[in-house]
C-alpha cells in the first residue's frame, strides 16, 4: 500500500469523523473516538459498533 497518496489520508481523516459522529449516535465522546480513530482506523469502528450500545 502506498502510504504517500493522499486519497490515503483523506480517507483516513473521513473514517475519523465517521467514528466522532457514530460515537456521538451512542452517547461516547466525539472528539476523543476521533482522537481515537486517527492511530486506530478501522478498529475504532469496529470497536464502537461491538463493544457499545445505543443506551446510556
């Protein structure tokens, strides 16, 4: 995978602000799972739609 392609980045950074909101939906800190998800990717996400509910 080539790592210097922006389009890497930009997607990175949309997988980010997907989670803050999807974490957001679940009553979780936006900004922290977006802090998150910026070293995680996508096993932040996988993270927030298995380990937490919608409840409070």
């Amino acid at each position: 995978m080539d790592y210097s392609n922006p389009e890497y980045f930009v997607g990175w950074g949309t997988l980010a602000l997907i989670n803050a909101g999807l974490a957001q939906s679940k009553n979780r800190s936006g900004l922290i799972w977006f802090l998150i998800s910026l070293p995680l990717g996508p096993f932040a996400t996988l993270l927030l739609v298995t380990l937490f509910s919608g409840r409070a």
